[in-house]
C-alpha cells in the first residue's frame, strides 16, 4: 500500500491514513480546508530518510506524487506544445526545410492572441494526448523505448496537476517537474506523426509542489552516460518564457465537458524549453535523464531502457 510523505529537509514524514495524495486532497476539501493546512495538521506516523528513498536504496520508492489510485484510465495525461520559442524553433528545423512551417505559424498565434485580457478567450495552443495513467512513471523508473519507436527522447518540463471536484470543475493542486517522454525521430518522418511520437511513458516528481506560483521557474537538464554528463543545459518555463498565459492553457483544456468529470485526475504539460534530441544527441540504453526546475524539488531522474524484443502483428479477434 502507498503512504504520503512530507518532505521536511532531510526527512521524509510520512502521514497516517492516505494511501495517496488523491484521498488526501479529496478529505481537505471535504474538510473544507486547503491542502496545505490540512495535511500540515496531521501528525506524521514515522520519517524516513530522504537520501535513501531518493537513491532508491530503501525498500520504500517514489511514485508518481499524484495519480488515480485504482482507476488510472480517470487520469489523463496530455500537454501543451509550441509554448517556449526554443520548441517552436526545433520543430522549424525538423520540418521547414527552410519554409515557414505550421508549427511556426501557430507560435506566432500564440504571440499575438495567448494572453488575453482577464475574462477573454484567447487563441487555442496546441494540445496533445499522451495516454492514460498507466504511463506515468516515477523518479528511478525506467522510461522504456518501445520496439516499434523511431528513438525516446527527454522533454523536461512542468506539469500541472488537477483534480475536478464534486461540482466539476477543475482545481489545480499543484506543479511537478516532468519528462515529457517523446519519439522525435517518429515525428521528424512527417508532422503527422506528431500524435503517434506522444503516445509513450512519461514522469513526473519526484515530488509535488502545492503553493508554487507558474511565473518563472529557472532550472537545468542533464543526460548521463556510463556515470559521466554526456549534455547539460539551463532551461525555464513558467508564464514569463511562454507565448500563452496559463490561463488560457487551462481553459482550452478544461472547456471540453468531459475534461470536468468529477473525481478524474488531469496532468498537463505545459512545454519544453529546450531538448538534448535538438543537439544532435540519440539516447542509448542505460543513459538516465535528469531533470530540475528550482522551487520543485529534488531532480527528477530516470534511467532509458531500450525494449530488444521485435514488433509483432497485433492481431484484432472477431467478437
């Protein structure tokens, strides 16, 4: 069974009663309490030490810091893309060939009509689907290359985390960091491809910030090999280094009626600064991304794993 840690410095204190950080949000609202006073109330039933888990040198691990527990086809996952002008600009190169291509077009909408004035509706960005909650992978989970992939590629970035409460509408718990795990060669064949090349694992944590404002989160990336930095580079994201105001990300999303299903858990990417596939870098197997925006938390780190088996037919029966 899982339990909910607080991190407090070097110690992780771990409370009694939830099994997850979905049934501890759902009792503060009950309660009618915000999040933060709520779980800072309860009493922790014992520590652990950070380092350890961190390390995965403990027999507890990581998850995911929000998910549906039980349920994970009521989390979705997805994403905002052609938010940071770097992303724009890598996706030009993959597809423009010198011509201005949609993906800098749509930029440039996000430009002139992202940030609309408070109770206006601004330009839609681009939104994607990345599965359901059975891809989300925590901090020292493996993010797997599937057989049939072009390549895997780290995409660091924030995740927003929502919960849609009993009159459904939607609240924002909180921000995670995240590697928004994509197949950019997959996508490079043809910007059609751009859905197939999102369809694969993602994560996020390794813990949950609750009260962190999305202006300007400075951070870094790096991408080890055999214990040594193979590529490093300074990032940021948040509403200062983006073309679109959060809250426009978050109405086109949440404008949809079945995006506002009570009790159904919703993590969104909000874009990439910068990636190591953009450098010229192909990740190998046992390469570990590492990603960390400042106010989030510890990095987030996670090992590559190359699937060896052959792509078999996938064979539909008749009913």
């Amino acid at each position: 069974m899982g339990r909910v840690a607080i991190v407090d410095g070097a110690q992780l204190r771990v409370l009694p009663e939830f099994p997850s950080a979905y049934e501890l949000v759902m009792s503060a609202w009950a309660a009618n309490e915000s999040v933060e006073t709520f779980a800072a109330a309860k009493s922790p039933e014992f520590s652990l030490p950070y380092d350890e888990v961190y390390d995965c040198a403990s027999d507890w691990r990581l998850a995911p810091p929000f998910h549906h527990p039980g349920e994970p086809a009521r989390c979705l996952v997805t994403g905002t893309g052609l938010t940071h002008t770097a992303s724009a600009e890598a996706r030009q190169k993959m597809h423009g060939a010198g011509e201005e291509t949609d993906s800098i077009r749509m930029y440039r909408m996000g430009e002139t009509g992202g940030r609309p004035m408070p109770g206006a509706v601004g330009t839609a960005p681009e939104w994607f689907y990345k599965g359901n909650g059975a891809i989300l992978r925590g901090h020292g989970e493996p993010l797997t290359v599937p057989c049939y992939a072009g390549d895997g590629g780290e995409e660091a970035e924030v995740a927003g985390i929502y919960l849609i409460d009993s009159r459904g509408t939607p609240r924002r718990v909180g921000l995670a960091t995240g590697n928004e795990f994509s197949d950019h060669r997959t996508e490079r064949r043809n910007y059609l491809y751009l859905a197939h090349s999102k369809l694969r694992e993602c994560a996020i944590g390794p813990e949950l910030a609750i009260g962190r404002e999305f202006d300007y989160l400075p951070g870094v990336v790096r991408i080890w090999r055999n214990s040594e930095v193979l590529w490093r580079q300074e990032i940021s994201s948040g509403e200062r280094r983006m073309c679109h105001s959060l809250a426009n990300i978050e109405h086109h999303h949440f404008k949809y009626a079945a995006h506002r299903r009570p009790g159904d858990v919703h993590i969104h990417f909000f874009g990439a600064d910068s990636f190591s596939f953009g450098a010229g870098i192909e990740l190998r197997d046992g390469d570990v991304a590492e990603i960390q925006f400042e106010g989030l938390g510890r990095p987030l780190r996670n090992p590559i794993r190359m699937e060896t088996a052959r792509e078999e037919l996938v064979r539909v029966e008749p009913a």
